[in-house]
C-alpha cells in the first residue's frame, strides 16, 4: 500500500456514460471534470469504471478469517457425506497437533447444511470419522454445532444423544474453539482484509461475538489499516460500553467507529429455529415447532431502553416472520429512531410497511436466498413469496443495506450483488424473480458515499459495466483498484 499523496489524478474515469478526470486532494474528491490541469500524481483509468467503495454491512471478520483455513464442507449432501469429508481431511493431514495433556486438538469444520439432508447429523458418522479426535462442525447459518463424543465430552456435553447442538449452547462453543491467539488471528485478519480490498471493499460492519473495541484497536495500531470498521457491541458488553461512554458513530480513530448494540432475538432457518407464526413441516407438537425466539418482547425492551438511551442505536437480528413483527413492536412501542434489523428474511406485507413507517433500516444478505431457497421452499412452503423480499422492502421505501454475514456466505460485495439482481446462481432458474433489485440500487446498498465531489475518496476501480452487466458478470466482476481516503489499498493498474 502507497501513503497517501496530498492530490492526485485519476484520468479517464468511466463514471456512468461520461468518461472524465477525478481530483482527489487530502483524501476528497474536489474537482470532477475533462482534462485537468495538475502536476499531481496521475493514473490513468482508460475508461475503466469508477464506483463508490464498498461496504460490507455484515460480516463476523474474525469467523470469516478462520473459515479460510479451515475445511469447507458446505457441498455435503448427506451427514454421512459430511463425515467423510472431515476423515478424509484428518488422514491426508497426518499427526494433529496436541495439547499439553498430550491430547489431539479440536478439528474445526465450516459449513454443513443439514437442512435437506436425507440423514440426520448423529455420533455414529462423526465418531468413526474422528477415531478419538475431537471434531467439531460448525453449520453454515453458524446456528449450531455437531460434535462427536470426544469433542462433546471436552465442551460440556457429554451424553449427547446426537452431538446436534443449537443456538447459544453453539456460540459458546464457538466462542470456545475460535479462541486463538491475537498472535495467530491477527495476521490471518489482516490477509481476510487484504482479500476484501481487492474486492473494491472499503469498510465492514464487524458483528463479531466479542468485544471488538480492543481487537480493532490492536490490528490498526500494528499497521492493518485497509479497512474502515463500524464494530457492533453485544449485550454482555453492553455495561462495558456505556461505561466507556461509547455511542453509536463516534470515531475512536479515522478508520476506527463504534456502531450498534447487537441482539439476537431468534434462529436461523437452516437451523429451523427462526421464530414464526407458523408450525415447521413435520414438527408439530414438539417445543420448538414454531422456532426459538431467544429474546422475547419484554427482554428486548428492557436492553432496548438501556442502550438506546445511552446513545448505541440497535441492531436487532430477526429471521422469521413472528420474530420480526416482535422487534417492531418494540422499536415502534419505544418510539426509537435509526433502528436496523438484520436478514429480515421473512415479513409480512403489513410489516414490510410498518419497516418504513417506522424508518426501519433493513439489513440485509442476498445470497442466503442462493444458498436456502431449496430449505425455504421446504419449510417455508406457503410464505416462499414473503421470503428474503428486496424489491418489496425498496418498493415501500426501506432503507436497504447489504452484507454477506461472512462466513454464512462469502465475503464479495460482487456476489452479494448478482444475487440481489439476479435471483440466481449456478445455472438455476432465477428464484422469485419478482423480488430481484436493479444493479443500480444494489450498488447503493452497497456503499455509503457517491463519486462527487466533496466525498471522501473511497472509490473503486472495476473492468466491466457495473449497471448494465448481467448478474454472471457481476459475480466475477475483476476490481483493478479500490482507494480508501485517497489511498490505494488494491492496485493492479
């Protein structure tokens, strides 16, 4: 990465249909126009197009930088197939590494989708894939955990009758087996974000389950620097928070802001425990037939008032209809200003329009559509045309803002996009094409400034026609360049 120079020049921009010269002085954009005049440092674009930087608005950075490292087993079509997998890995990797008890350490895997398997996860497949080694899967929703005996009895759970684990028994034991050393996480960070600057990415919303302050703080301060980050606040952090005196958009430093007071109030779909109104197939009369719904009304109203009146601005995750209609009630009992809900994957039509009445900021994650539609279609059969709705939250006037929730889907702005467009992926019909957004709109969901001049200089440099491009070519849109703040973080020019 270059520092950054007091101007330069990037000529032939394609901006839109008008191809012209951008001056960018001290990390703004201050002049817009033909042939400039300048002794300043010039690159030449040769009509390449220039977009705003863009954002992630939901990542688990953390999560998403071990993911890279780890086995991917989200093409599993079976518990035994994902079983395999993992025996397959441990034999080709030989001798694991063992703690100071002289123990083997935990096998971590990413990605399993037991949604429409035709097996269940179960101990049997994992115990003979482990052969006394602990192992633990981590699904792709990151809404449970499947362990074999060892791992089970070393995280808590012995005499677990299936090694299935949900909900917040699973982040702990996530919190458990991501909990490397800064000295090896670190470095594994900055690479993920090196990876996403050559995305054209300029900034993430960091929602990891931590406490992101210090994290951040020591990454920057030791030279990572690629990235502007918003970092959420959990409610076990939130005392530590309003202690400190931190309020939702204050700068800690130039790339560094403290964002929003994080609450998961239900599931996940693929976990099928996003909270509805209605029963799942085949689970009527057990507890959990309609969902889990982890922080109900009353609860949520409570860590609502504390954090919203201490200035930290909600972002509330809600998957299923009955949980969304939950967290607007509340926003709206509250009478709170600026609130967001996360994935928003299936709503109502009545409160598709309560979002926008009461200014909800929708936030939301494309590619879950790619990745569940087959899992929508089999537990949400009735309601598939309510489900991860854009062109109906646009429509009514939300505020859409999209992320890939990394590692749930990866972290490419490109792919968040062709998903909202096209509805589609790996050769498939396009899945409820009535709910697809224009490339237009997706890319401003996607970034947080325009190319004028006054804005800061988060800019990004791409080969191909970023509105007119089918949703194939935008999913492997190739970025020459991404600039933060006038400074160039990717450059292949």
């Amino acid at each position: 990465m270059s520092s950054i120079p007091d101007t330069l020049v990037l000529r032939e921009a394609r901006i839109g249909d008008r191809v012209t010269d951008v001056l960018i002085t001290d990390g703004l954009i201050t002049e817009i126009a033909e042939g400039i005049r300048s002794t300043s440092e010039a690159v030449a674009l040769d009509g390449r197009w220039l977009i705003p930087g863009l954002w992630d608005e939901h990542v688990h950075f953390s999560q998403w930088a071990l993911k890279t490292r780890r086995l991917d087993v989200s093409t599993a079509t079976s518990a035994r197939q994902a079983a395999r997998m993992v025996h397959d890995a441990l034999a080709a990797a030989g001798p694991l590494p063992v703690d100071d008890g002289g123990r083997p350490l935990t096998f971590v895997a990413n990605g399993f989708r037991d949604g429409v398997w035709p097996d269940a996860p179960n101990l049997a497949d994992l115990d003979e894939a482990g052969n006394g080694i602990p192992i633990v899967l981590i699904s792709s929703d990151l809404h449970s955990v499947w362990l074999n005996t060892v791992a089970l009895e070393i995280y808590g759970h012995a005499g677990h009758p299936t090694g299935l684990i949900r909900e917040t028994a699973a982040f702990a034991i996530e919190n458990l087996v991501n909990a490397v050393p800064d000295s090896v996480l670190d470095p594994m960070v900055c690479d993920a974000a090196a990876d996403a600057t050559a995305r054209g990415i300029v900034g993430i919303v960091d929602l990891e389950m931590a406490w992101n302050h210090d994290s951040w703080q020591r990454r920057m301060e030791a030279g990572n620097n690629r990235l502007r980050v918003e970092f959420g606040i959990y409610s076990e952090h939130i005392d530590r928070a309003i202690a400190a005196g931190l309020r939702t958009g204050q700068r800690i430093s130039d790339l560094l802001t403290v964002g929003r007071h994080k609450i998961i109030t239900d599931g996940s779909l693929g976990t099928r425990t996003a909270f509805c109104f209605n029963e799942y197939p085949g689970m009527a009369g057990q507890p959990d037939a309609r969902g889990i719904l982890v922080v109900p009304p009353e609860d949520l109203r409570g860590l609502l008032e504390r954090s919203a009146g201490a200035g930290l601005l909600p972002a509330v995750h809600a998957i299923g209809d009955a949980a969304n209609a939950h967290v607007l009630d509340v926003f709206e009992e509250l009478g709170l200003a600026g609130g967001r809900i996360e994935h928003a994957q299936l709503v109502t039509d009545s409160d598709v329009a309560r979002f926008a009445a009461l200014g909800v900021e929708a936030s939301v994650q494309p590619e879950h559509a790619m990745d569940d539609r087959d899992i929508v279609d089999r537990f949400w059969p009735d309601r598939t045309a309510n489900a991860f709705m854009l062109r109906s939250f646009a429509d009514a006037g939300v505020r859409l803002v999209m992320g890939s929730d990394a590692p749930v889907a990866p972290l490419d702005p490109w792919i968040t996009i062709a998903a909202a467009v096209g509805r589609a992926r790996d050769g498939r019909d396009p899945w409820h094409a009535e709910q697809a957004l224009t490339s237009a709109e997706a890319l401003a969901a996607s970034a947080r400034t325009t190319v004028a001049v006054g804005e800061v200089a988060d800019l990004a440099i791409v080969e191909s026609d970023p509105i007119h491009s089918s949703a194939d070519a935008l999913r492997a849109q190739s970025v020459a360049g991404t600039l933060l703040g006038g400074r160039w973080t990717h450059n292949t020019l």
